[in-house]
C-alpha cells in the first residue's frame, strides 16, 4: 500500500490519521489565522498529522455574485504565513495549468477540484511539479473511474498521488456517500482521504448557492474513519453562519478540539484493528 512522506509524518490508508483542516476559502487574514491557531493547538495536543488548507479562488460557484476569494498572490501570501508561523504543511486547490508552478512554491500538496480532474492539461501540469497531487473524487464519476485520473497522473511522471472520496450526486440538490468506494479506491493503492465537509453539501440547495448539514459532520467522519483510510478534510469557521462560502457545511471552531478528540481516539482503535487481524 502507497505511503507519501510529508514533513516529518507519513500519509497511508494504514498510517495514523492526517487531518488536512483548515478553511473554505481565505476570507480574511484574521479568519485564516484564528482557524490555524484552534487546529494547530488541537492537532499538537492530541498528536495529529495536520495539513492546513484553504483556497484562494472558488472559480465554480452557482452565482456570479458568490464571494471567490483573495486570488492567487494574496492567498499564497496567506498561506505562506499559516505555514512558517504553525510549522505546518499547507494544500490549496488550482483551476488553471498556469497555476500550478507558482502554488508549488508555497504549497507542499496540490488539489484538483472535483469537476477538473479529468482536464488533462491541468493534471499534467500539477503533476509536472512533482509535489503530493491530491484528486477530489467527482460528484459524477464511479470510484473505479478514479484509476484513469492516477494513471494519468502517473504518465506525466508523478505516483504522489492521494485520492479524496467527497459523495456522489443523488437527484437534484443532494450528494450520498457510498461506504462501498472507499475500499474500492483503497484498492488503486494511494492514500485516501475523506472530506467530510464537501460530503455535508447541498448543492445548490439555497438556490444561489450550496446548503448543507453540518451537525451531521462528526458521525459522517467517524463512518469514513471506519473504512480504514488515511485521514479526514474538515473545514471550519470562527462564525459559520457569516461564513462567506460554504457556512452551511462547516463546523464552528470551538467544536474542533471536541470533534478531533474522538475521530483520533476512533482512527487509533479501527488501526489497531486492522492490524491484529
């Protein structure tokens, strides 16, 4: 089973638990920073592997009037700072082949939203960097179809690959998570992570933007960790409901220290699981 090394911590479907916690998108300085405090003081006291997220641009909102972000100077500033001031890895996702250079400067994993990963010259590019790539699995491709994306990845010259399991569309404005997916992208041999936060969508479900459930996020996390995976995507906000992209599905900050309390003590128990069978 694929291992990726990472600052001083290993991501694996059989390692201890990464977090990749962070924000939607990187609303302001003070919003970034009071994030990356509450999860770099909770992931260092309960001794979890955290890469900081947050992105600079949300290029595929529903309405041309949805807040997308500071763009990609002032997000890598911003992101630069989480890194150098917490010691931590960050991950932010790129739309653009023209991209993804410039975030490898800063950023020690790339994400391929959903709806990209099967733009070609995208992933070619991303992977060209040689950082960690990691792939939201798309609302509408089957979890085996997952294998052309890491192949591909693969060709351009690049096995850093991590595949991120987010649900799949379900009717209109709905998303379900198949628990049948996550050994079946466990069995392409790369990490997998889920994120539970994208799971908790309803797309479109405000009409002009997306809903979500987030008081569901703690059991959803705990059946994703149930699988045996690398680690969970959470997303939070100091004040979700003014949240200015995705509040809906992201937990408050003062929920963190709780929430991360018991996914740990679970990964460590489904682990010890695995290995004494």
């Amino acid at each position: 089973m694929s291992v990726l090394k990472i600052k001083n911590f290993s991501i694996g479907n059989q390692e201890p638990m990464t977090l990749m916690g962070g924000v939607n998108v990187l609303e302001s300085e003070s919003v970034v920073m009071s994030v990356a405090e509450k999860f770099a003081e909770t992931t260092a006291s309960l001794k979890i592997n955290w890469i900081f997220k947050g992105s600079f641009d949300k290029a595929n909102r529903s309405s041309i009037s949805s807040f997308r972000g500071p763009g990609l100077d002032e997000g890598l500033k911003m992101l630069e700072r989480v890194k150098l001031e917490f010691d931590t890895p960050v991950i932010t996702d790129i739309h653009e082949s023209s991209q993804a250079d410039l975030v490898s400067e800063i950023c020690d994993v790339i994400q391929i939203p959903a709806f990209l990963c099967r733009q070609t010259d995208l992933v070619v590019a991303a992977a060209k960097t040689k950082k960690i790539i990691q792939f939201k699995k798309p609302q509408f491709l089957s979890a085996p179809e997952m294998k052309n994306v890491i192949e591909k990845c693969n060709e351009a010259g690049n096995n850093n690959v991590i595949l991120c399991e987010r649900g799949n569309s379900f009717g209109y404005n709905n998303l379900v998570v198949d628990m049948l997916n996550f050994q079946i992208m466990k069995n392409l041999d790369v990490p997998l992570i889920f994120d539970a936060t994208h799971s908790l969508q309803l797309p479109g479900g405000l009409g002009n933007a997306a809903g979500g459930r987030r008081e569901y996020l703690l059991p959803l996390a705990k059946a994703g960790l149930s699988q045996g995976i690398a680690g969970l995507f959470i997303e939070a906000h100091p004040d979700p409901d003014s949240a200015k992209c995705d509040g809906p599905c992201a937990i408050s900050t003062d929920e963190i220290p709780v929430i991360l309390s018991q996914l740990s003590a679970l990964d460590e128990f489904i682990k010890n699981q695995e290995r004494n069978i």
